[in-house]
C-alpha cells in the first residue's frame, strides 16, 4: 500500500513514524521542536554546514542519541523509516516542514509506503549505508552549525535593492603569506564539513571584532598595483591562526555572484579614478584600510555606484 500525503495528512504520519522506537531519519535540516519529538533510540543523519539546522536542536538531540546523531556534507533527502513504514517527502524535521509549534510554514507533499514492500526495504538499505558513511556529530559540527545556521538567518539583504543590511570591508594589504598557506591548509582539510565550494572562498586577516562577524558584505580592495576589486560575500566563519608574530585571527567568506542581488555591480575601472575612494582607502590608511563600514556610509564619501 502506498498513500499521497500533503498538508496535516502527512505533518501527522512522519510525527507518527519517527514516535516509534528504532525510527530512522534522514533529514537535511533539524529546526526547534525536533528535539522533543525523538525517541531516544532513533538514528539520525543531517547537514550541519548548509545553514539550514539549529544548532540548539543538535545539542538536545546528541544528548538523547549520542554518536547515533550523525552528519554527512551536502546531505539533502527527507526520508523516515519505523516499523510503521517510510515516507519519503519533501519536508525536514523542522517547524517549517512538519509543524512541531503549530501550523508548519511550508507547503509540503510525500509518498508513504507499508513496511516491508520493496521502496521500503530499498530505503532503509540506502539509509543503513549512509549513517554507516556518516560522522557523529561533536561539538566542532555544532559549532559549525551554529555559525552557518546565525548567516542564513540574517538573509539576503533587501531584495529591493537598497543598500541597507550590507556594510563594507575596506582593504589595502594582502595577507600574510604564511598565514595565507595555514587558511588554505585547514579549509582543504574542513570545507567539506561547511558545504561550500572550496574555490568560492575568500579569507581576511584580523579584520575588527573578527568574532561578531555575521550576514553580508562587499570588499573593496585596493590590490599591489592599484586595481581595484569588488566582490560580495557571505561571512562564514573565524578561526584563530599562530604566527611569528603572535595569534592572528582569519575571517572566511564565501564569494557570492552579483547576479541575483539587486544591486548593480560597480564598474571597477570607473571606481579606480575616484579620488574619494583612494582618499578613503589609501590617503587615510590608518583611519580606513581593514575597516567595515556600511554601505550606507560608504556611498555617502563616493557615491552611490550600486544603482
């Protein structure tokens, strides 16, 4: 037997199936309520680094399962095994997707299917294979989590095409180089566990109050031989480096594309002659270079070049 589900047909039977003891979930995002509804002999897989799973929900539910919360990079199905059968649907094991507060916030549909039949069987053998793949998820993955899920939530800013929400990373000098290699070193052995494109990253160096950093900005660099570079980005995450001259903290970001944005991309050769840019960047050095500021105030010294 195989049942369509939508709406609180299926919020009701995946609430149902993961009740039972030995459920198995896997679920791209775990959001508030999850925690509550898990008996504590469930196995569990999820993402922790796509921005999308509360990392408050990871530390209750790690207490309950231990090692058998684990995660895996750029894991996106929804499906949910018991002895009561599988459904395999759209929905995460969040308020959004199944509705733990109330009313969930999204439109969602699934598939049931009866224990025992052939999609059943076939999908817990591909879970088994999975969660065995999988890492258990220990504090380094939450706080992974918690760093990513803290961008997400800030969202795009003003998809009007205003420019408030951006602020602006001012920058004159390259890294260290040094310093440079041991990002690169430690981002080859961990992107995997962020979901991000290893080659769509960009990293400062001990930019202001490193630790605060959240949500969106545009760097406006000033390389080695004057050209000037405008790049939006996605704060990712901090991590504190050792040098020859002492700790140094380098900040990640993901370098997003200007299409989809709503801002204009500036012309950057029309931006190099702009004398208050220089000024701003270069003639006031110690005032501005390796500051942020937002780009409301930004736009105040140069102009509005966004629109």
């Amino acid at each position: 037997m195989e049942d369509f589900l939508f709406d609180a047909s299926l919020k009701n039977k995946i609430k149902e199936i993961i009740s039972r003891k030995n459920s198995c979930i896997a679920s791209a995002f775990l959001g508030f309520g999850s925690e509550k509804n898990i008996p504590d002999s469930s196995r569990i897989i999820c993402d922790i680094g796509m921005g999308g799973t509360n990392a408050n929900s990871l530390i209750e539910i790690r207490k309950k399962l231990g090692n058998d919360l684990r995660w895996m990079s750029a894991f996106h199905p929804k499906v949910y095994l018991s002895d009561l059968g599988c459904i395999i649907c759209s929905a995460n094991l969040s308020n959004n997707g199944v509705g733990f507060l109330g009313q969930n916030g999204l439109i969602e549909v699934g598939v049931f299917h009866e224990y025992g039949s052939s999609v059943y069987t076939q999908a817990q053998d591909w879970f088994d294979k999975c969660f065995h793949q999988a890492l258990p998820v220990s504090n380094v993955e939450i706080d992974i989590a918690r760093r990513t899920w803290s961008a997400d939530r800030k969202g795009m800013p003003d998809s009007d095409g205003t420019l408030k929400g951006w602020n602006v990373i001012l920058t004159y000098e390259e890294i260290d180089e040094q310093l440079k290699d041991d990002a690169n070193i430690f981002l080859e052995n961990n992107h995997s566990k962020y979901s991000i494109d290893i080659n769509n990253v960009d990293f400062f160096q001990d930019l202001p109050e490193p630790r605060i950093l959240s949500g969106y900005y545009i760097n406006v660099h000033v390389g080695s031989r004057g050209k000037i570079y405008i790049t939006p980005l996605r704060f990712l995450f901090s991590k504190n480096f050792e040098t020859t001259y002492g700790k140094s903290i380098v900040s990640y970001f993901e370098a997003l594309k200007w299409k989809g944005l709503l801002l204009k991309k500036p012309d950057a050769k029309i931006l190099s002659k702009n004398s208050s840019l220089w000024e701003m960047i270069i003639d006031k050095e110690d005032e501005w270079s390796d500051a942020i500021i937002t780009l409301e105030d930004f736009v105040k010294v140069i102009g509005n070049i966004f629109s």
